[in-house]
C-alpha cells in the first residue's frame, strides 16, 4: 500500500509545506553569525597583515602564524577577537540582504515549468545580490576594519572604538555620514568577484575531479571542489580586498585623504 503524506507536511494544494522565506533569512544571518565567532580571529590578522608595511614602512608581519603569535603576544587571547560586535553586525546584514535578493531574483527568474536558471543567469544573481549585501553591510565593515586595525597603532593614536554601535555613532558625528559607506565602491566590487569566482571555479573543480576518475559525486568530491573553489576566490578577490581594507581604515592629514580617489597615496 502507498505511502501518504500526512495532512500537516503539505499544504492545502497537496505541495510540500516550507518555512517563510524570512525565516529563511533570519537563519541565513544566524549561521554567518555563528561562523563569525570561529572566524573573527582570521579575519583580524587578515586586516592587520594587509595594513602591514603601508606607507612604505617595514612589513610588521612575515607570515599569519607570524601575526597571530605577535598579536596573542602582545594584546592576549582577548586581543584576537577585537572588532566581533562589528564582524556580527557585518554578518547580519550582509549576509541576511544577499539571501534575500538572491532567492527573490532567483525565484522570478524561474521558468513557469519550474526550470531553473541557466548557469551564466545564476551567477548574474549571485553578483547582483553579492554587490547589493555588500553596499548595506558597508557601514558595519567599515567599522569592522576600524576597529581590528586599532591594536597595531601607537596609544596616542587609537580612535578606541567601544563596540560596533559606539564606531557607527562616533563616526557619523566625527567624519559625517557618508563616511559610513567610505569604500563601497570596492567592497561591491569584491562582492561581485568573489560570488562570480566562486560559482565558476567550483563547478570546474567539480567537474576536473569527476573526470580525473579518482572521485566520484559524493561529499569528499564536494569538499575537495569547495577548497579549490575557496583558494581561486581568495586570490582573486585579494587585490580588491588590500584596496577596500586601506581605504577604509585611512585618516584624514590636514583635512585631506591619504588616498586620491580612493586609489592613490597622497
């Protein structure tokens, strides 16, 4: 005999039942959230080696384990996980507004049949929905690399962020507003490069696996697809990463930006 679906797993039109989307979303945030506190130490030696040797003074740091060590040793273990509250608001806006736009798009552009689309269309959503994150968690990484650059300056010259809502204010009233969203320009182009790296290198990986003979579809071949796929992403978008990382950190000298158009040392 059949087996049935039982009335409270399908809907009134015999279809499967599925969470709200903004469920869907607000579980989206959550887990980049929950990643970040596992993260946050990278991310910061991340930021101080890409700050390191600017304004062509001696690199401070030789290598990550280099950095990681030199911070541990000089801030504490307390000191690695400076600027979390900015790393999670990055993540729950971030995060949260490309989950939306993507499935949104990707839902309209869905052929009536239910066919999906086609490759080059999906990673046109992902870079649409990745520049679009990226400009509205702006703010929070801009105060994000704020305040996980502050540890490497001289006392005298610390802005001693409190946490991410007290960088936000101090720098909407210090600098104004638009400083907010210093670098955006930058940090949707990386957006952009990291979604569009990251669709085309995983599916060749995948494909270049499978073909080799020595794996089959399965999770090993997923995992091994995933790593290739995030060391491509991560050499690709590294330029446009040191370029949004110095922007944003940059001060104002004599009232005038230490980069020219966001580009060029003044």
């Amino acid at each position: 005999m059949a087996a049935t679906a039982s009335p409270g797993a399908c809907g009134m039109n015999g279809k499967p039942r599925t969470s709200p989307k903004s469920i869907k979303f607000l579980f989206g945030g959550l887990a980049g959230m929950g990643a970040t506190v596992f993260v946050q130490p990278l991310d910061l030696v991340k930021n101080r080696m890409q700050l390191s040797g600017e304004g062509a003074k001696t690199r401070e740091y030789k290598t990550s384990f280099h950095a990681l060590t030199s911070i541990l040793r000089a801030e504490g273990l307390r000191g690695i996980y400076t600027g979390l509250s900015a790393g999670l608001l990055r993540q729950a806006t971030y995060t949260t507004t490309r989950l939306g736009i993507y499935t949104v798009l990707f839902e309209r552009l869905t052929g009536a049949d239910g066919t999906p689309p086609g490759f080059l269309l999906k990673a046109l959503i992902g870079m649409t929905a990745g520049a679009t994150g990226a400009f509205v968690g702006t703010p929070a990484e801009v105060a994000l690399i704020r305040m996980t650059a502050d540890g490497r300056l001289p006392a005298d010259q610390r802005r001693g962020y409190k946490n991410v809502f007290n960088a936000l204010i101090r720098i909407a009233r210090e600098e104004g507003v638009p400083t907010l969203w210093r670098g955006c320009i930058p940090t949707m182009a990386r957006a952009v490069v990291v979604n569009a790296a990251q669709l085309a290198s995983y599916s060749q990986s995948k494909q270049f696996l499978l073909d080799s003979g020595y794996f089959s579809d399965n999770i090993l071949c997923h995992f091994c697809a995933s790593m290739i796929s995030g060391l491509v992403t991560t050499a690709a978008s590294m330029p446009v990463d040191i370029v949004k990382t110095r922007i944003q950190n940059m001060r104002m000298i004599d009232g005038k930006p230490e980069y020219k158009n966001g580009l060029i040392k003044s």
